[in-house]
C-alpha cells in the first residue's frame, strides 16, 4: 500500500516522462509532487503485482496541461474524475463506479477536459458505464476498444460521439449485433 504521505518530497519541474511501476500494493496513491510537473507529457502507471491495484489521486492530473498519453496498466480506477489527454491508454484497467465521474463532469463539478481527448484505447478494461455517456468523450476521433469482455452488446449511445472517424472493436466472442444507429456515425472512414 502506498499512501499520499509515504511520497517523499521530489520538485521534477523539467520532467516530460514519468513511469511509475509497483508489483505488490493494493492500493496506490499518485504522488503529490506530479501537480508541479508542469511539463510531463507521458505518465505510466504500472502494476506488474497478481492483481489489479487500486489508483486514487487522479484529481493531481487536473494540472498537467502538457499531458499527452497516460497508460495504466492492470489497475482500477475509483470514481474521481481523469483529466482527459490527446491520447489515452487504459491498459489491463478496470473503471469503477465511472457513473459519479460522469455525473460530475456533466454538471460541471469537475476538472476533466474532455475536448482535449482524440484518442482513446481501452484493452482488457471494465468499459460498461463508460460507454454509456458520450458526453465523456466529445471530440474522440479515434476509440478501440479490445479484449474488453465485460461488454456483450455496443451501447447506442456511442453513436451520439458525432466526432468519430474510426471505431476499432475486436475479440468480444459474445457481440452479436451493432447498434440500429450506427448510421449516424456519418464521420466514420
């Protein structure tokens, strides 16, 4: 377990790259200095431990606007908002309860940009509330979704994402059908 308070105390203001790997918490707290990290573009967050760790101190992301690319890896993600980045990676994630994140976004009580996101990668991650609201993802040109077994049918509202070019959605055995409304994806190549 690694709490905020356990972070010593590093000033990194130059740092465009931060990777972050552990193997053995169960829980992860983001560490506080990655607010003055003004200029960081990339940040991985790593779990190489058995299970999926749980990450909390999302809201310390609100103030990189540099931030290009965020990957997490075999983690799960509490309900708290994600500023929202050119490129994102949820790699081996698991959302959770992504429906208050939403709910704050949509009301405005939250630090998430949604415009600034273009690319989306979700792999391996529990993607059934996130793709619920397109709100979340307004200007996402580009969004795979792979691997990610929890979903059994594509919801119709992800054809309300009018700024879609390519939808990438692979290995789901149980997908049967696309949604009648696929059409309005007029954007789509």
């Amino acid at each position: 377990e690694m709490k905020r308070w356990d972070w010593p105390d590093l000033d990194l203001p130059n740092a465009e790259v931060l990777i972050l790997n552990f193997d053995s918490a169960t829980s992860y707290f983001l560490p506080p200095f990655l607010q003055n990290m003004k200029n960081l573009k990339v940040l991985v967050v790593a779990n190489h431990g058995s299970n999926r760790a749980e990450l909390d101190g999302l809201f310390l992301l609100s103030s990189l606007n540099k931030l290009k690319r965020v990957m997490f890896r075999k983690i799960s993600l509490p309900a708290e908002p994600l500023r929202m980045v050119e490129e994102g990676s949820l790699l081996w994630s698991r959302v959770w309860k992504f429906r208050e994140t939403v709910t704050s976004i949509i009301t405005g009580a939250s630090p998430v940009q949604p415009q600034d996101l273009h690319k989306l990668s979700l792999v391996l991650c529990d993607v059934r509330h996130l793709l619920h609201i397109p709100s979340l993802f307004p200007s996402v040109r580009d969004l795979e979704i792979d691997y990610c077994t929890d979903l059994d049918e594509l919801p119709d509202t992800i054809c309300h994402i009018s700024s879609l070019e390519k939808l990438s959605i692979t290995n789901f055995p149980d997908l049967l059908s696309l949604p009648e409304s696929i059409d309005k994806l007029r954007k789509l190549k």
